[in-house]
C-alpha cells in the first residue's frame, strides 16, 4: 500500500443537502464524496464536472444544496480492496476555498449571496 499526503487544497469534501442551511442531509453519513484533485483532475475538466457525473450516477433528480470544502493535508493510502483503489484516512480541516451550489435535478449552478 502507498500512502500519499495530499497539499492544501488538492482534496475537497462534497456534501448534499435538502435545505439550504445545511440541516437536512440528502445521504445519510458524513461526506458524500470527495474530489482529489490529482486523481480526479486527469478525468474531468472541472469539479464541477465531476459534480454533475456523481449527482447523475446517484439519480439525484431533485433540487439539493451543495457544500463543496477545500481541505488542508490529508492522507490517503492506495488500496485495490477498496472500490475506488484507494480510502482516505485522515482528512484535514477545512481552509480557504469551496463553493456552494444548487441542483435543480438537470443543471448544476453556483449559489449567489446578496449582501444587504
């Protein structure tokens, strides 16, 4: 098994939600996906991208809120027991970066704030 430490920012948490203030969870758990920006990056052109093939794979046909996290260091061991090759073993806290976005159940956007 390899281990690889990832660099700031390079994975990012992705987590549905059915409300907008992040109450209500679509999935049950804790984080619905990650995006690794050294694995993933090779295989599409955005993470937006890579949010819209998850959402679609998941039959996600619904309006949901997505908080995607930029990470600071995590650690990752490659492993083929798992189904993706690999799991991730420690997670750092969230740091500067992330996006939060709307599902309507076909098209994915970025949320706006308007400050008042």
């Amino acid at each position: 098994m390899t281990v690889i430490d990832t660099e700031k920012g390079e994975l990012c948490t992705i987590e549905l939600y059915l409300d907008e203030d992040y109450d209500e969870r679509y999935f049950d758990g804790d984080i619905d996906t990650f995006w690794i920006d050294r694995f993933h990056g090779e295989s599409y052109d955005t993470i937006e991208d890579f949010i819209v093939e998850h959402l679609q794979l998941n039959d996600v046909n619904e309006k949901v809120f997505i908080n995607m996290n930029a990470c600071r260091s995590s650690t990752i061991v490659m492993d083929p027991e798992y189904d993706q090759g690999f799991y991730i073993e420690e997670i750092g806290d969230s740091c500067l970066g992330g996006e939060e976005y709307v599902w309507d159940g076909n098209i994915l956007s970025k949320r706006t704030f308007t400050l008042e």
